[in-house]
C-alpha cells in the first residue's frame, strides 16, 4: 500500500509541474496542441494537450507527428559516430576528401568535426537561396571564405551539419534518407520516426502553425533532411532521450555511437559543444541555460584532450521549423529528461525556461 501511494503522489506531483507550466504557456503563445515527456528515473511518463490541427480538432495524442527542426542534427550526428566506429570515416578526416572538388580551397581544409561542432567558419546560418542540389552546393562552398579561422567561433549553421549528413551518406555508400530510415532508426527501436512521413501516416501529421498563425509543414530544401527533417512523436523522441541517458540499450555498437555523441570538443561560453549535443555542468542556473541557447557566434576554444562524456551535465537540443517548436533535455546523472513538441513556433526562451522549471521541481 504504501509503494502505491508514494507512486501516486510521485505521479501527481509530476503531474501539477507539467500542468501548471504548459498550460499557461500555451494560453501565452496561442499554440494549438503539445505533447511532453517527463522521464524520472529513467521511466517515461506522456502528457497531451489541445488539438493536432484546427481544422478537423483532432487532440494531440502519442501518435501525433511532429516537425522538431533542428533535433534533427543530433541523429545525423548519431549516424556519424556509428559511421566512425564502423570505419566508415573519422572526424579528424578533411571534407576534400569526400569532396576532391574542394581540394586546395579553404573549406576543402575543414575537418569533420568542425562540421559537427559549428566551428567550420562563420557560415551563414541557412543554405543561400539559389542553392538546390549538391553540385551548386559544392561550388559555393569552394568559394567561400570565413573572416574566422575554423574552430576559432562558434557560428550555428545549417550548412556544416548538413554538409556532414551528405558526407557520411557518401562514406557509407547509401542515400542519407535511406540510412536514417532503414538503419539507425530502426537500430533505436524508432517506430513512428520519419524523415519523409509515409502515405499511411499523414493522419497522424500534426498541422504546423507561424506565430502569425498561419497554417505552415517544412519542406525541406538542400541540405534540410540532414539538418532539420525529421519527423517524429513523444514516445519515440522520449524512448531516444531513454537510450541517450543509458536507460535502456540498444546494439552495443549503436549504444557505443550514441554515448560518444555526449563527448565535448569546444567550450562556447557557458555551453560545452558536443557532435551538436550542447551540455552544461551542473548545478546551473536558467541565465546560464539561456545565454547558451542563443543562435549569436561565440568565441570557441577546443579541448585538447576532448572531454569524455559527463553524467552530472544538463545536455539539450532546440528545434524549430516555422510552424513547430520543439526542445529537449536529459540529466544522466539523474536519468531525468523532458520532450517539449508543439505545432506552433514560439521563443527557444521560453522553450528552455519551461524545462528548466518542470525539471528544477521535480528534483527538489
């Protein structure tokens, strides 16, 4: 009886914390439907509100599919560091490699993990609009030239994740979408993960909203199924933040990729970067998580020997489209994480000041 009881006020308690902050944000921002996961001990618990789309009022459910932008990269990087455990590249390699055209240009010299780590020069943060296959990427690339010296700044870009997914795709010798879909999703027991959301699936797609509200889906251009397409629910983001946290394993050579993905290469500002992971060490306050969420260059010094992955760190990703917004964060150390999905963009802010707040009281 009394294990009952502590569960049903461990549950309540978990409860009154997501309640009490969604609910007034959604209100805020006017977003149409959310979906979050709590994992407390390394057990997933699921909280739906509002609707999927407005048009046909269907709630938010485990099944809802969202867009979540940007999380994306966290499993192209994934798939990276599979593809070095396997042989397949290594992150010390120089993109002339994969790309001989680049031979003798300045970019030609960026190593795969400066692509990894936003370090690879100040690229512009999405592909220039003319740019729609690899060819015309390639010759802009070639022509390129940073005002800083790689691994020097950290500048968020679209384009050194997205030129790593293409990379790792010609190492491995297979279609990016085909790799993510038929391998590593599967491989982490994925079940409804998509980069291209299947026919039969389309129901379950939430519709997307602007901040204008406007009806909004991504479709993705060059680059964006290796930097921002996937397409995925609650359950299965939660179930990805389970295998990150060492809650649950998966294939030991899988398990061995995801954990390395937690291994920090350069301090910017407050924030640790990681192969796109962001991980801060604990105790931390919400100023120091929000001055390192921001999209702002920052100077960028490289740990030499890189650091091993940590337990008692808070690791976070944002994700945004025009119409989604979405953010995740887990604390190894704790085996305590949150899924944040809504089909509505709002503020990385607010998206990080809701998790940090859930989490903070479910500690205390």
């Amino acid at each position: 009886m009394h294990l009952i009881l502590t569960l049903a006020l461990a549950g309540s308690i978990v409860t009154q914390a997501v309640d009490s902050t969604v609910k007034p944000l959604m209100a805020k921002d006017g977003i149409p439907g959310m979906a979050v996961g709590i994992i407390v001990d390394g057990k997933p618990s699921f909280f739906y509100y509002g609707i999927a789309d407005k048009q046909t009022s269907k709630p938010v459910s485990a099944s809802t599919i969202f867009e979540v932008g940007s999380i994306s990269k966290t499993f192209t990087a994934t798939l990276t560091s599979y593809a070095q455990l396997r042989g397949f590249l290594s992150l010390s390699d120089k993109v002339d490699k994969y790309f001989p055209a680049l031979q003798g240009s300045p970019f030609g010299d960026v190593t795969l993990l400066n692509l990894g780590t936003h370090t690879a020069g100040n690229l512009p943060l999405q592909v220039p609009d003319g740019i729609d296959n690899d060819d015309q990427l390639v010759a802009y690339l070639k022509a390129f030239r940073s005002s800083k010296p790689m691994g020097t700044m950290r500048v968020y870009s679209n384009i050194g994740i997205g030129t790593l997914g293409l990379i790792v795709a010609k190492s491995m010798h297979e279609d990016f979408t085909a790799l993510v879909e038929g391998r590593l999703f599967p491989a982490l027991g994925l079940t409804s993960t998509f980069i291209d959301v299947p026919p039969e699936k389309m129901a379950d797609y939430a519709q997307g909203y602007t901040t204008k509200n406007e009806t909004h889906r991504a479709t993705p251009g060059e680059l964006g199924k290796e930097s921002y397409g996937v397409h995925t629910t609650a359950p299965d983001l939660a179930r990805f933040l389970q295998i990150n946290m060492g809650a649950i394993s998966v294939d030991d050579t899988m398990q061995r990729a995801v954990m390395q993905t937690h291994t920090g290469y350069y301090t910017a500002g407050p924030m640790t970067q990681d192969l796109i992971w962001e991980q801060y060490p604990l105790p931390m306050t919400l100023s120091t998580l929000q001055a390192g969420t921001g999209l702002d260059p920052t100077d960028a010094r490289q740990l030499s020997p890189p650091l091993p992955p940590q337990s008692n760190v808070w690791i976070n990703k944002t994700g945004s489209t025009n119409g989604f917004g979405a953010y995740v964060a887990f604390i190894p150390s704790k085996r305590m994480g949150i899924v944040l999905l809504a089909n509505k963009y709002y503020s990385l802010d607010e998206r990080v000041t809701a998790a940090y707040h859930i989490l903070t009281t479910l500690t205390r």
